[in-house]
C-alpha cells in the first residue's frame, strides 16, 4: 500500500490515475474555492449593513447593580461610570469598519474582530495559542488601549458575539474586569445619549498579559474520548443557529450535529430588539434545554469565534464548568473519520446516548490556512 500523501500528487506511471493522485489533484482546487468563499464572507462582513441602527425601545433586563457579578453592562450604568473620576475604562467598538466610521459611543475605539484569531492555528476561528503565537493576543489587547487593570465594555453589531469573544479571551488572560454592553449601539441611542463618527484615540500601553489559557478549552481528541465513554453530567452543547446548521460552506461541510449534542441555538439568547433575555429568562430557556448547572457544559459553534456568548451567559447565571471546542464544527465535520448526526431538535437524552455514525463522502479537509483571511502584517487581517 502507497504512504505517499494525498495533498502531493504522484508522478504518472502509465495506466489509470490511482484514487490518492486525484485526491491530491482536487485538494488545491478545494482550497482555492474555500478561501474565496471565506474572503467574500470576511468581504461582506467588513463592508456592513449601513442601514441605522434604531433605538432600543425597552430597557435591559439585567441590573445595573450586579456587573462586579454579571459580564453583562447595562448602558445605565456605562454612562454612570464614564462620568465618574476615577473610572479607566476602555469602550471597544466590535462591529464593522463602515459602521464604527458612521457612528459609535463616544471614546469607543474599533477593533477588528478578526484579529484576534491565531493565524498559525490548524482551524479558522481559533484563539491566539502559546504554543504558535505567544505574543498575539499582547499585541491586539495594546493595540486596542487595553492594559492589566483596565475595565473593558465591548459591544458590536452582530449581536455581541464578537465581543463576548473578547470578554472570553481576555477572561482566558488573565483580565478579569471585562463585560459585554448589552443592546451595544442600539441601547445606548434608547437611552438618549450621543454618537460621534470620529474615530477615537487609542492610548499607547504596553503589550502584557496575566497568562494563558485560565478558561477550559476542549481539543477534538478529549471531545472524541467524550462521545466513546459519555457521562449523564457532561453535556455537549451545539450553539450554531439554524441558518448556520444549514450552511454547507458551498458543499464543504455535511449537514448534522456531533452526537448527543443539545441545541441551544446563540439567537435565542437574545430579544428580538438584541438586547438579552433576563437572567430569569435565560436560567429558565437553559434548563428547558436539559442542562444542569453542575454539569460540565462543552460549547461548539461553527467556529470557535462563534462560542463567546453562550459561555458568558451560562457562566454568569449559575453554570460554573463551561468549556469551548475551539475548533468548532468546520474541524469535526472534515474529512470522514468522526461521527455525525442528523439534526434534532433540543433532547437531554441525547447528551448520554450513543448514536449510529452517519455515512459521508463528500467531506474536503479544512484547514486554518485554507480558510483564513490573509494576514497584511502580524496581527492584522486583509479587510479588503
């Protein structure tokens, strides 16, 4: 049998091609059409929906009172502390690059949600690693005006899932004081106060962090030994929503779940004026779904950027062991050697349950590098 690798193509030696020759042929060509569909993504996401965003019309339901508690800022009492002397905090502005240049809170400094993800990492969407970029997540945190002892508020246009990625990261650092702006831009207009469109300044500090990985991480083989021995307290918990279910990436990706996991679609979380549910609410929604909070929870989305959110909110309202698969759905689903599900709907008894593995053969390798947006300097991602 040949050991050659398939990502190589063989040289002919007369006769009909060998399956691993064309396997190596076709994976550039996957390639290829992968990175076009991510940049357009990456593309569309930059240029932003220029529509205004309305006020909110009803207040938060979390307490302005409790966000030594809660990751969870209430536009109340953002303003309360902007106002106060002594307050240092940084205001970072997640959504795109057209709407931060159209209209932002005041002082708020843009970050690109991008950039925080590890280049070098195997998976798209995976967080800055010691082990291939020890100083990446330094670098973007200073370039962002965020240093040790900075109270970071993040709040974007998607409905803060990318700055619950950064409250996770930063927690994941070491940087305790850091919440997301519940309603982000919209509350903050529902309130009364001012915008502005100039872009602020951005304090120069030094490029320092506490640490790495303080917050549980899953690797694909610790997932894999959980599905083989599964236990009635640890549940896995798919995030992605029903339109990211659906998505195939252009034919890349099946459609399934990873078995046993319960869905607990990241929309929900919310209103439908994107202000999040009441804390009442969402412990409520949560245990609907199945889930205890002495579990132990392992979120997944289709990326790992996509994983923030969920674990801000179980983590805040009384769920102590909530772990990320970081690498997401796009790294189970790839080629064929891990088991897949159809879509169901939220069940408990599928966290403690085996399942029959479902036949794919379509499934092209995804890779960080096949994947990722180019990368114009360290740190910083083509938004072209």
């Amino acid at each position: 049998m040949s050991s050659a690798n398939p990502a190589h193509p063989m040289p002919s030696t007369g006769g009909t091609a060998s399956p691993a020759w064309w396997r190596g042929f076709l994976a550039p060509v996957a390639v290829a059409i992968i990175s076009a569909i991510i940049a357009a993504v990456a593309l569309r996401i930059g240029a932003g929906d220029l529509s205004p965003i309305p006020p909110a019309d009803s207040p938060s339901g979390w307490s302005a009172d409790d966000q030594a508690v809660h990751r969870v800022a209430t536009v109340e009492w953002l303003a309360e502390s902007l106002q106060s002397a002594d307050g240092r905090i940084t205001i970072v502005d997640l959504s795109s690059p057209a709407r931060y240049a159209e209209e932002h809170i005041p002082g708020a400094v843009h970050g690109w949600w991008q950039d925080g993800m590890d280049p070098h990492a195997r998976a798209y969407g995976e967080r800055y690693v010691v082990d291939t970029d020890p100083d990446g997540r330094a670098a973007w945190f200073a370039a962002l005006g965020i240093e040790p002892g900075t109270t970071v508020v993040a709040y974007d246009d998607r409905g803060n899932v990318h700055a619950s990625r950064l409250v996770w990261l930063l927690v994941d650092s070491g940087h305790a004081d850091a919440m997301i702006l519940d309603g982000g831009l919209a509350a903050w207009k529902g309130a009364g106060w001012a915008v502005e469109s100039d872009a602020s300044e951005i304090p120069n500090v030094p490029a320092e962090i506490a640490g790495h990985d303080n917050l549980a991480v899953v690797t694909t083989p610790e997932l894999e030994a959980i599905l083989a021995s599964p236990q009635p307290d640890t549940v896995v918990v798919d995030v992605r929503t029903e339109s990211e279910r659906a998505d195939t990436l252009k034919g890349v990706l099946p459609i399934g779940a990873i078995p046993g996991s319960v869905w607990l679609p990241r929309d929900g979380l919310y209103r439908e004026d994107r202000l999040l549910r009441s804390p009442e609410e969402l412990r409520q929604m949560i245990a609907d779904a199945g889930l205890d909070p002495d579990d132990t929870i392992v979120v997944y989305g289709r990326f790992g950027i996509d994983t923030g959110l969920p674990w801000l909110i179980m983590t805040t309202i009384g769920y102590d062991d909530v772990r990320i698969y970081d690498q997401g759905w796009v790294t189970w689903a790839e080629g064929d050697s891990r088991p897949i599900e159809p879509l169901q709907g939220t069940v408990r008894e599928q966290a403690v349950r085996k399942t029959a593995t479902v036949e794919r053969s379509h499934r092209s390798p995804l890779t960080m590098r096949s994947l990722h947006v180019r990368h114009t300097v360290p740190g910083h991602i083509d938004r072209r």
